[in-house]
C-alpha cells in the first residue's frame, strides 16, 4: 500500500519541524517522491548524514510503504549583517 503524501509530509514535518519541506510525486502513484528539504539540523552534516536522519524519520517505512524517495537536503543559506 503507497504512502500518501500527507503521511510523509507529518514523518518529515515532525523530525525537521523548521524545515522547509516540499513533495513532488513523481509518478503519480504515492510510491515515488521527491523531497525537497531545508533544515537547520542539516547545518555542517555531510550529505550521506543528511540523508540518513531523512530516512530516521520515516521510522521504517522506507522500502515498504514508501517505494522510492529522491531526497534533495541542504540547511539554510546563512545569512551575514
């Protein structure tokens, strides 16, 4: 059974709760996303690490109810005075 997409919004919404989160499906069938994330708790992490807390996220799901997820992380632009 595919994961809607409000489901995945309330995962990620609740681990990157100042993130900026947007959801493309990319196939139209709840099973193949694409998520766009802006969090501050990405700040000085790798990406490999970045993704990894995504995935933490999902509590499981991924694989299962979620197919496939093209996941593009990045934290903030820090911005100077």
């Amino acid at each position: 059974m595919p994961m809607p997409v409000e489901t995945l919004h309330a995962y990620l919404n609740q681990a990157f709760p100042d993130a900026e989160i947007v959801i493309d499906d990319l196939a139209g069938d709840g099973d193949h996303y694409r998520a766009r994330i802006v969090s501050s708790a990405f700040a000085g992490m790798p990406r490999v690490r970045q993704h990894q807390l995504v995935y933490a996220a999902l509590k499981g799901h991924m694989g299962g109810a979620l197919h496939a997820l093209a996941l593009e992380t990045s934290a903030p632009p820090v911005t100077t005075s």
